[in-house]
C-alpha cells in the first residue's frame, strides 16, 4: 500500500506544467471545443490519481484511466503520436487488478521511446485473457508497445534483470518497477512484468496477472 501512495504522490510536475501551457494555447488559438474537452481529460485523471482509494479496482476502471493519459498525450503531441488502444476481452472488465499499474507502463513510451521519434509514432495497448474451465480468468496480459527507440538484447536483459533486483533503491520505485513489484507482492513470482522487443521496432511490455485458483 505504501508503494501505490509513493506512486500516486509522484505527480509529474512537467506533465502538469505542460498541460496548462498546452491548454493556454488551445485556448488562445479559440479551439474551446478541443480546450472543452482536455480540461475534461486533465480532471479526470488527476481525480483519479489523487482520490483517496482502494489498491484494488475494476479492470474496466484502470483501461479507463490509461486511455484518459493517451486522449491527454495525444493532444498535447497534435496527434503526432498514434494510439491503438485495444479492447477489454468479455468477461474481465469487472476483474478486480492493482490501481495504477497500467498508466506507468503506457508514460514508459512517452518518456523514452519517443524521445527522439514522434514523426510517424505509435502507441498499441492490448488486453488478453485466458479462462479456466470455471469460468473464472486465470490469466492476464496487458501489453504496451511502441515504434519508437529501437532496444537491444543488452538493454532488454539489463532492464529485466533491474526488475528482478531485490536491492532497487527506494527512490527508484517508480515507473515500471514499482508496477511490477506490486504485482509480484499480490499474485506471486509468475506475475509482474516482462520486457521484450516489439514487432513494430520499440519496446514491448507486458503486464502479466496469474491469478491465484480461488479468485
């Protein structure tokens, strides 16, 4: 729990100065439908990200969330950046999962792989569920991936390697890390996350949720 309040304590001072700026000028520019609807954006993530709630929340709650932060990106990158943001499988909506573990990984992208890319950017979230005979899921993948920096073996076993670290200073739990250390703390060493490179030419992560057989 002291994990996701570190998290949720950690806003992005530079995000937040940005999106007043690129509110200012949306406004400036008369574009009150478009500034209408990222003041939207902005309140609801920040609502979210600061209210004072539960470790757990739905799924469907979470994706929501995730897809605020790109509706947010998208306009502050003039729609340079293209996301794809994927469906919930049915049946997994209502899944209860960590809070915040989704969002992080997606700001990932934003803050490295596009770093030196944005002409011809692209974003892809996908959902994937697998159900036991129960009827109950007891698999979850939740997968970011990108076109932007490309990554080699070295980096990716360097980064995986970070995640397994037992000794990761506390300043550092932050971003892909903390996600995935909550994860394997709730649901065990088969969960977390996974690093890899992705078909379109970036990064690839993968959140991964084994559930346990009674949940």
């Amino acid at each position: 729990h002291s994990e996701l309040k570190r998290l949720q304590s950690q806003i992005n001072p530079h995000f937040l100065y940005n999106s007043f700026f690129v509110l200012s000028r949306l406004i400036y520019s008369q574009d009150i439908e478009k500034a209408s609807r990222f003041s939207g954006f902005l309140s609801r993530y920040y609502q979210f990200i600061t209210r004072d709630a539960a470790d757990q929340i739905r799924l469907g709650e979470e994706a929501e969330h995730a897809r605020t932060y790109t509706e947010i990106q998208t306009i502050c990158y003039s729609g340079l950046i293209k996301v794809d943001f994927g469906d919930i499988p049915e049946g997994f909506g209502d899944r209860e999962v960590p809070r915040l573990i989704l969002q992080p990984v997606i700001e990932n992208s934003y803050k490295h792989g596009f770093e030196n890319k944005i002409q011809g950017a692209r974003l892809q979230v996908r959902f994937q569920g697998e159900n036991k005979e129960c009827g109950k899921p007891a698999l979850l993948v939740l997968s970011v991936e990108d076109n932007g920096e490309e990554i080699s073996d070295d980096k990716i076993l360097e980064l995986q390697q970070r995640m397994e670290a037992e000794d990761m200073d506390v300043a550092e739990t932050t971003g892909l890390y903390n996600v995935h250390r909550r994860i394997r703390l709730k649901y065990g060493s088969d969960s977390g996350i996974r690093v890899g490179r992705s078909s379109l030419g970036g990064m690839k992560v993968e959140i991964v949720i084994r559930f346990s057989a009674e949940s």
